[in-house]
C-alpha cells in the first residue's frame, strides 16, 4: 500500500517543520533496489525526504518517493512516533496574541467598507496592473515605460551593463542555432523543448526592447512561427502538461513581443494554434 506522509502530517506541514527523532538502525532499500543499513533522523515535510544515519556516522537525505513501499510504511510509522513525542521536536515560539494584548491598547478600527455600484466600476487596464504589480524580482513583461527604465539603465548601472553584455552573447548564439523542431520521444529533466523555447523568447524579446537590434525581433518572429507552426510542431508535447505550458507561455511572450512585426497571416496562424494547441489542448483547465 502507498503511503502519504501528508495524510499523517496535515497540521506539521503547514507550519513545514522538521522533526528529528532516533529510530533503530535496519536496512532502507530504494526503488532501484539499492540498500543501506542506517537509522532514520529526521522529516523535512516541506522537501518531502528523511535523514538516515548509518553506524558510522555517515548521514543522507534521501526523497520519500524514492523509498520502497515497506520503507514508506515504516517511515510513516516512525513519524507518528515522532508525533507522539513533543520533547523531540524543535521548539516553536509562542504564536502573539492580538495586537490589543501585545501593545496593551486597543486595536485599531477597521478601515470603511466602500461599495461600489457595478455600473460605476470601471476595469483596470492592461498597463494598470503592471504598475501595481511587485517589482520584488524580474519580469518579462512590461508597460513601455518599464522597457524604456530598462534600455536606459546599462547606461547608469555597471552590473545591468554586465548583464546585458551576457544577454547579447545569449543571444547571438541563439542567432547561430536553427529554429526549434519538434523531438519525439519522453522529455525529462530540466532542459525540455518547452524550456529552450521560453529562453529563447524571453532572450530574444528583453533584446529587442532593451538593445534595439532588429536582429532580435526578425529571429523572434521567426522562432515564434517555428513552434506554432503544426508542420514542425504537430503539438506541444500533450502527453507532458509541463513541457505544453512551457510552450504556451513561450509563445504567449512571443505574441506579445513580436506581433508588430508578424504579417497578418502569421498573427491568425499563431494565435489558433495556441488556443488549439496550448489552451484548448487535451489535459489542460479546460478539458
């Protein structure tokens, strides 16, 4: 019987704490047959993977998923062990009170509720909330003034020079590389064609706006009509919801990068296949 750990751990895992515990040294076999003879330390709930020690000190981490289905079960058991034994799990702070108890006054009113009439509401804009939306990482998508604040800044920030000398260099052996095919067979790892073909549309895209060449957006639309194009790509791995999304956002990028230069035989034809291919594809939200 396959064990889950998260049927036993509902309440730990959404604190994602790890327990540590010593159990008794026995041999833990993986899938691939593999066997070690070691104690189990420690869950991380989170990683979903235990620590085993062998007698000689020796410690490992190894994923849950990768156990034995007897491991499963004993490791399961273990942890209910742990469980039963708060003395062995780290210690949590006391969760604070409510504000009024920690700062000895009374919290402060609730902000007034505003309802707005529905004839009255008016819906933000595309360029709206990108400028709401947190600058806490990169983004690859962007109102023209976030592209103009990019295309400028190399000029004021050596370490953006540096990167962008690093893009360019990216992008030039994209240049040198053919379009993206289709390859048949399982795609696994963490280099699929979904993968390569969102790199290269973000490469190329942040290049055509930040760099200028118009190199960047003639390889762009070409890239982008290589991978909706059902002669080469006859769909975006349907089997492999993964490697499809990949390629949906790949392509969704693309549109938006390069649609002024496309024909508009080559808009139509890109935007069918991705709701073809992409959005209505079997496997996805809406099917």
């Amino acid at each position: 019987m396959k064990v889950r750990f998260c049927s036993h751990l509902v309440v730990l895992s959404a604190l994602c704490l790890s327990a540590v515990a010593s159990a008794e040294i026995r041999k833990w076999t993986n899938k691939a047959g593999v066997a070690i003879d070691a104690e189990m330390t420690a869950v991380d709930i989170t990683a979903r993977t235990i620590t085993i020690k062998k007698a000689d000190g020796q410690s490992f981490t190894i994923p849950i998923d990768a156990l034995s289905e007897a491991d499963k079960a004993f490791a399961a058991a273990e942890w209910k062990k742990m469980q039963a034994t708060p003395a062995a799990m780290p210690a949590t702070p006391a969760a604070p009170g409510p504000a009024s108890e920690v700062a000895g006054k009374p919290a402060p009113p609730r902000p007034p509720l505003t309802i707005l009439p529905v004839k009255a509401f008016k819906a933000p804009g595309g360029a709206d909330y990108i400028a709401k939306a947190l600058k806490t990482r990169p983004r690859l998508i962007h109102a023209a003034a976030g592209w103009q604040y990019l295309k400028g800044l190399p000029a004021t920030d050596p370490a953006a020079s540096k990167m962008l000398a690093n893009l360019k260099t990216a992008g030039e052996a994209v240049l040198a590389a053919p379009e993206l095919t289709r390859i048949f067979g399982e795609q696994r790892g963490t280099s699929t064609p979904g993968s390569k073909a969102l790199f290269r549309m973000a490469c190329l895209g942040t290049l055509n706006f930040v760099d200028g060449d118009p190199r960047w957006k003639e390889r762009g639309v070409r890239e982008l009509t290589a991978i909706t194009d059902p002669a080469t790509f006859q769909n975006w791995y349907v089997d492999e919801p993964e490697v499809t999304a990949d390629f949906l956002i790949a392509a969704s990028l693309g549109y938006d990068y390069f649609k002024d230069g496309m024909t508009a035989k080559q808009v139509l034809e890109a935007r069918t296949y991705m709701i073809e291919k992409g959005i209505d594809a079997p496997g996805t939200l809406r099917n």
